[in-house]
C-alpha cells in the first residue's frame, strides 16, 4: 500500500519538505544558505585570482628563460 503526499517542494539549504510557494523551510535556513553562497562567491573570486597570478608569474619566468 502507498501513500500519497500532499504536493511539496524541498527547502533549499536543509531538505524539509514546504510548500511549492516556499524555497526555504524557516528564516534560519535562509541566512544560512546565504552565507554559503557568498563563501561559494568568494572562494571562486579567490580562485581566478591565484590561478591569473600563476600563470603570469609563468609567462613571466618563460619569457626570462
């Protein structure tokens, strides 16, 4: 026998189920996944900017060699 779940969507941050209209289940979850984005964010930023510093620091021995 199954059961039938009323129809639902999935907070985005922890999973719990909310209704369609909702993208987070509480205020909490909210800020949270906030915060998680803008560590995403910064941690990408941090990333081209070494990753642009090395290979200008390579092009820059190449060229002495």
């Amino acid at each position: 026998m199954s059961v039938r779940l009323p129809e639902h969507d999935h907070c985005k941050f922890c999973g719990d189920p909310v209704p369609f209209e909702q993208a987070y289940c509480s205020e909490d979850c909210y800020w949270k996944d906030q915060a998680k984005i803008k560590k995403e964010k910064s941690n990408n930023i941090l990333f081209v900017v070494v990753t642009a510093v090395s290979v200008l620091v390579i092009l820059t021995i190449g060229a002495f060699l």
